[in-house]
C-alpha cells in the first residue's frame, strides 16, 4: 500500500506525535497486553503534556 504525497508541511525537525487517550466506558480489546490507565482531557497528566507540547 503505497500512501499519497500531500501538501502538509512541517518544520524542520518536527515528529508526529499523536496522544491517545483511554477511556474506561470503552472496552479493550480481548487479548490486550497493554492496558494503561483511563484519562480524559480534562486529566492534568494530559493538559500538562499539552501545555508542555504546545
């Protein structure tokens, strides 16, 4: 599977850094061997590395 160009540009330097965030009224997948502990947005663990991400 070959992805497409886009237009997006990006500084030099920069990383993709997605944040996934887990919620407990979700399941996980049966199977899983990584469960980290629920957060939400509003969770100071996130809105800090928000904050320090800018």
């Amino acid at each position: 599977m070959n992805a497409a160009p886009t237009a997006v540009m990006a500084f030099a330097g920069a990383c993709d850094c997605p944040m996934h965030i887990y919620d407990s009224r979700y399941p996980v997948a049966p199977g899983a061997k990584l469960r980290p502990a629920a957060a939400s947005v509003d969770d100071d663990r996130v809105a800090a590395w928000c904050r320090w991400s800018g």
